[in-house]
C-alpha cells in the first residue's frame, strides 16, 4: 500500500483514545478496505504522563515535519478536545501553519466553549488563531459549530458538521423469548457520564423488581462503582467489566437489549452511535448533538439530565415492553442507516478534504 494519504493526530492513538480513537480506527480501517493508507500518530501516550507524554508530542511533531519534507500534499487531520488536549494542539497546528501542511482540526469535545472561555486573553487569542489557520474546522454539532465561527471567528465556509459514525454490524440475533434483557452502557465510569443516577436508578423500586441485567463497561474507578452498586444492592446483576476492545464491545451491544447514556455532557457520544447501529433501544439525555439526530420515541427515549426517577421510569417501561424495545430498535436502525453509515461518513469526509486541499486529492479512494 502507498504511504499515507492521510495522518491522523489524536490522544492515545486508536488503542487508548478513548471515543475520538474508535472514530479514528473505523475511519482508517474503512478507507483501508478501499486500498487508502491513513496513518495514525499518537500525540499523548495511553495517558498523560510527565515522562511519556512530551516526548510523544515530540515525536507527533517530527512526524509531521517529516510528512511535509516527503509527502506534501498529505493531509494532517489533528484531532482536538478540551484541557490537556488543546494546550498539546497548540504545538502541533502552529508547527503545521508555519510549514505550510494541508490540515484539518476536527473537535471533539463536550463542552468546549467552556473550557476556551476559562482561559487567560492571550490563550484564547492563540486558540483562535489556531482554529483560523486550519483549512477546515469539523464540529460534531451545531453547538461547536456556531463557537468556533462566532467566538473563534472561523468563517462559516470554512466548517463542517460532521456527526461520528461507527460500521454497520449487521443484525443483531433476535432475542430470545421471555429472557431477560440486558441494560448496557458504554464509556467512562464517571459523574459526567451520569453513572451515579444510573446505579440509583437500576436501584429504584420500579425498576429493581424487574427481571433484566446490566452491564456497565468502561475504564475509569471502577473498583468504587463496583462498591457502590453492591452497597445498593446491585452486586449480583450488575457487572463493569472495565474498558473493553472493539471486538469486545460489539460482541456486547450483540448480546444486549438497552442501550442507556445518561450523560451531563457530549459532543456526539460513540456510545449512542453503536447502539442505534446494532438496533438496541437507546435512552440518553438532551446533550450536545443528540438531539439534532435522535426522534424522541422514534429512534430512542429522552430523559431529563440528572433525574433518577425518570431515567428508572424509562428502563422499567422497556424492560416491560418488548414491544417498545423492537419499536425504538427498528427506528435506531433506520436512522442509523440515513444518517451514520460509514461509507456515508467517508464520503462527506472525502468531500471535506478535496475543498481543503484540492479536487485533485485522492485520500479516500474511490467512491
């Protein structure tokens, strides 16, 4: 295969990027299938750390020099998030403006105009001459999109709204008669992921009498959700088997029923994308782009961030009502293929790319 037509920069590479790594390992792996070479460069290491993470910037910013000396019309696509991750963009874009390379800023985050707007002025500025230097701006919603033109002056023409998207696993196997279904969440064991209404709410009366399973699968300290699920009397139907792989993870959304993400924040939760791709019947709140993409009792279920009575009204009705499930999975899976199918993705991709850096530009293969 050529060299990269295409280098993607993200925290943690495809492994350990979190949900910005799985976009990126499904968008390469696709355009591989098309005979399309896109590198991936990590610019953190599996996480932050003193003696690691500088020195992988190092090397992300040696990468990229050296793209520009062998291979100038490739495109640096530099994922960027909030926190850490911006400070490290910094470098990495501003290394890409002076050296003339075609790139792309592509912002995932949950709430990013918050995170700019806590910065010092003279942050802020740099922020905003980063993001006017790219040569296109992606954000995953309408929310992102409208900062990053009103606050950091990006010209409207000059950004895309590019939802996520995840490969189309095919059908589920249909669920077996009278089991018990089985309630899923994917991500990060965290307060803004909305775990601690989540275990209240499995926990509530309501709910609690119902037969059904859960299974919380995610990285972050799990070992103090696993004690707080026992101590409210979940221990043995509720399992959190730590962060998973993607094999792993579809095997998961395969087996299950529900997909529940009552998150604080997102920009476009993967989560929500893998499980209205394999037909599970999706509960989450109003965050970030959900809203702009998800019917609410069409293709998922609406709940109020933060309220534990409703979230346990909503699981409770679907796990009595197979009827519903099959009714919110079959509309997932008709919004999944209108709007989040990767070759879709690509295409949109491809598109993006070409107006960035010319019609020429052949980074994705044929169409």
């Amino acid at each position: 295969m050529a060299d990269p037509a295409v280098c993607h920069y993200g925290p943690g590479g495809r492994e350990n990027g979190g949900g910005i790594g799985r976009m990126i390992g499904y968008v390469q792996d696709a355009a591989a299938r098309r005979g399309v070479r896109h590198a991936v460069v990590d610019t953190r290491g599996p996480r932050w750390s003193w003696a690691g993470s500088p020195l992988r910037l190092l090397a992300a910013m040696g990468s990229l020099a050296w793209g520009r000396a062998t291979a100038p019309d490739r495109i640096h696509h530099i994922h960027i998030a909030g926190r850490g991750s911006t400070g490290r963009k910094l470098l990495l874009a501003g290394m890409a403006r002076r050296l003339g390379c075609r790139h792309v800023l592509h912002l995932h985050d949950y709430d990013y105009a918050a995170d700019v707007l806590r910065r010092p002025a003279w942050m802020q500025r740099r922020i905003a001459a980063m993001f006017a230097g790219a040569d296109r701006v992606i954000a995953l919603g309408r929310k992102d999109r409208d900062f990053v033109a009103g606050r950091l002056g990006v010209p409207a023409d000059r950004i895309a709204i590019l939802h996520n998207s995840v490969p189309d696993p095919g059908l589920r196997p249909a669920p077996r008669p009278g089991a018990e279904p089985t309630i899923l969440f994917l991500g990060r064991l965290s307060e803004r992921k909305g775990v601690p209404e989540l275990l209240r709410a499995l926990a509530e009366p309501e709910l609690a009498r119902l037969p059904w399973r859960a299974v919380l699968a995610g990285d972050g300290p799990v070992e103090a959700y696993r004690a707080e699920a026992a101590r409210l009397g979940l221990g043995d139907r509720v399992r959190m088997p730590g962060w998973l792989g993607e094999a792993e993870v579809r095997a998961l959304c395969r087996s299950a029923d529900i997909l529940v993400l009552p998150s604080h924040a997102e920009g476009m939760a993967m989560a929500v994308l893998e499980g209205l791709a394999h037909g599970l019947a999706v509960v989450t709140t109003r965050v970030g782009a959900h809203e702009e993409v998800i019917e609410d009792g069409r293709s998922g279920l609406f709940v109020p961030v933060g309220d534990v009575p409703a979230l346990a009204a909503a699981l409770s009705d679907l796990v009595r009502d197979p009827g519903l499930r099959d009714r919110l999975s079959r509309g997932g899976r008709a919004l999944f293929h209108d709007r989040f199918g990767i070759d879709g993705y690509l295409g949109r991709l491809d598109e993006l790319y070409r107006g960035a850096c010319g019609p020429q530009l052949q980074a994705l293969g044929a169409r």
